[in-house]
C-alpha cells in the first residue's frame, strides 16, 4: 500500500460502495447529445459505471426529450465495473441491448 494525494483522471476501487451520484455528467450528456445527433446515427453507446437500471434510464430519457424515433436509437452498452450492477443485472439487462465487463475493475471490487 502506498499513500499520497490522488491526481485528475485516476480513480479508487471501494468494494460495496454504491457511487450516489447520477449516471451521466453534465459532459456525459453534451457528448451523448453530440453522438445521438450524428447522421447516419451511431449503432452503440456506451455508458461506464453503471449500478442499476436507473443509470441506462438516464440515457433513454436523453432520448426521448431529443424526440429520437426507435429506429434511430442506438444499442445501449453498459459498461459492467461494480458488484451492484452484478447484484442489479437482471433490471439492467432490460435496459440494454449489449454488455461490457471491465474485467479487471470488477476483479479488484470483488477481490
């Protein structure tokens, strides 16, 4: 173990701790806005860090508030990191058209 400040761009792995935060930053949502405005439209977005299905839900309210048909949607891909979205996977997997698992993000949070 070594101790010291945490720097920009560098995370810490809290097993158990759900982040209670929202899903999407403010960035998240300029940069989803961007992608989901592009023609032809995208086939995948991806979203990191997502515990439950109320994180993917965010994305899809982004959607429909950009009046985006069905056909035009994008898959949704969460990205699997935390022990809460495994314990949330079934919901999730409602919400979702294809997964991603950080393997090693996921290792270190299960241990």
């Amino acid at each position: 173990l070594v101790g010291g400040p945490i720097l920009a761009r560098q995370g810490v792995n809290v097993p158990d701790l759900e982040i209670g935060c929202a899903a999407m930053t403010e960035k998240d949502l300029r940069d989803a806005e961007f992608l989901l405005g592009l023609d032809p439209p995208i086939d995948y977005i991806a979203m990191s860090f997502v515990q439950k299905a109320a994180d993917l839900q965010e994305l899809i309210d982004l959607m429909d508030r950009l009046n985006i048909p069905p056909e035009r949607r994008p898959k949704i891909c969460p990205k699997i990191e935390k022990p809460q979205a495994l314990r949330n996977l079934d919901t999730i997997l409602e919400k979702c058209q294809a997964m991603m698992v950080a393997r090693g993000d996921l290792g270190v949070e299960i241990g």
